[in-house]
C-alpha cells in the first residue's frame, strides 16, 4: 500500500504546486508577445515525449517506483521560493526540474534520461523576466535600426536616425519591440535547439545551429524594417503598417524557418560526411 500511496502523493503534490504556474501561462497567452510561443515549445517536448513513448512505458513497467527523490524536492523547493518571492521566473523553470526528478522516482535513471532533453528544452516556453527583456529589447531595437537604416542609405533614401526613431525622407518611422524580432526571436531559438538535435550529433554543431538562426532572425528583421520603411514612402504608412504589418511578421518567420532548414541540412550533411 505504501508503494502505491508515495507515487500518488507526489504526482498530487507536483500537480498542486504548478497549476497556479500553468494557469499563469495560459492566462498571459492572449495578451503578452513573450508568451506566445509557450504552446509550441511544449508541442515540441511533448512530441519527444510520444516519440519515446513504448521505451518509457517499458522501463516503467520493469522499475518499481522508489528511485532517488531529489531532483523532485529541489524543484519543489525552488517553486515555492519563486512564487514566495515574487519570481516566477524561479518558479516556472523548476518545473522541467520537478518533472525530470519525477520521472527518475517513478521510473528510474534509463526513463529520465530520456526525458531529459524535453524537460530542459521547456525551460524555452517561459517568458524571460521583464528586467531581463527590457535590458535585450532597447539594444535590439537599436540593433535593427542601425542595419536597416545602413541599407536605407545604401539604396539612396535620406535617413536620419534618432535612437530607435528613423526618419526616412522626412517620414517618421519607429522600429517597435515586434519589429526588433524578439517574440519571433524565443520560438526560432526553441525550434533550432528541438531540429538541430533531431538532425546533429555533435554539440558544437548544433549550437552552431542555434547561434546561425538567431542571427537569421536579426538578419530577416533588418530586411523587414528596411522593406517596410521604403514602402511607407513610396505608398504611406497605412498601407504598410496598418492590416499588413501581421503579414510581414508572418513572411520573416516563414524565411526564418526555411534559413533554419536550409542550414541545418548543410551541417547535418557535412558532420555525415566527416563521420564517414
């Protein structure tokens, strides 16, 4: 009885301490840009997760609950810290931790190294802290107009800029945090930590990866403030930043992800061709 009451108790106490965390995440999905991407960084652990599903529930079936508990009490002990003090960011990165030391206790260490490459890359689905974001966002934003209003000047408009403000042939045009490409930022880094492992083995190389489309990503934005910027002169701002604004997020995504492809297949193909 008393192998079946701990299990229980723990997998109650791990759903008790991270709903409030859970029901934070969901609520913050309509309104907040950095949290957007949550639903398919579990989408992505999730479908390892499946991937793995018949080895788990094997080495499940052949462990009897009782393995180490203290990667379990750890996350615990860093959620209730978290939320006591007001950082949630502690509180909502435990959980791959919670989980993780869950999985070891009731299915031993070969379950939880499996599921140790999903429960780390979740750590991606929470939003960074907001001093955290402001100290990335003014410098990336900044980032972006320099490049954009090199190009600008390169094509032969007048530009003048002033911090994140460019004046492009007297038009004002401010390059804003969406523009500055960190939303899109968080799930491109999420989706080339998930595809690089899938497609490379080595370390070094998948975080060569990583580090060629987050580059993608301030690439693709530059272009797009640079487009955007010289279509408002030539055909004014509504037409460039009214309905259209969404469409031109959606087009850097979209080369963002097929750059992230595209690079992914090369390394893959040269670590092939190395390996042989």
């Amino acid at each position: 009885m008393a192998t079946v009451a701990r299990p229980a108790l723990l997998s109650l106490l791990f759903v008790f301490a991270y709903a409030p965390v859970l029901f934070d995440l969901v609520q913050g999905l309509p309104g907040n840009e950095l949290v957007q991407h949550a639903p398919f960084v579990f989408a992505l652990a999730g479908y390892l997760v499946l991937e793995r599903r018949r080895e788990l529930l094997r080495l499940a079936r052949e462990h009897d609950a009782g393995g180490p508990v203290r990667f379990f009490l750890a996350g615990i002990v860093l959620n209730v810290v978290g939320q006591a003090l007001g950082v949630y960011y502690v509180a909502q990165v435990s959980l791959p931790i919670t989980l993780y030391g869950l999985v070891l206790y009731l299915m031993g260490p070969a379950a939880a190294r499996l599921v140790r490459f999903p429960a780390v890359l979740l750590v991606l689905a929470f939003p960074i802290p907001g001093k955290l974001y402001l100290e990335l966002v003014v410098p990336l934003k900044l980032f972006v107009s320099q490049g954009a209003a090199w190009l600008l000047r390169q094509a032969g408009y007048d530009v003048i800029r002033q911090g994140n403000v460019l004046i492009v042939d007297s038009l004002p045009i401010g390059v804003t945090e969406a523009c500055a490409g960190l939303s899109s930022l968080m799930t491109i880094l999420a989706l080339s930590v998930f595809y690089g492992y899938l497609r490379i083995r080595r370390f070094g190389l998948r975080l060569f990866v990583v580090l060629s489309s987050l580059s993608l990503v301030f690439a693709a934005n530059i272009l797009r403030v640079t487009a955007m910027s010289a279509g408002a002169v030539r055909w004014g701002q509504e037409s460039v930043f009214g309905g259209t604004h969404a469409l031109w997020g959606v087009l850097v995504f979209a080369a963002c992800v097929l750059g992230l492809l595209t690079v992914t297949a090369c390394i893959s193909r040269l670590e092939a061709w190395v390996i042989r």
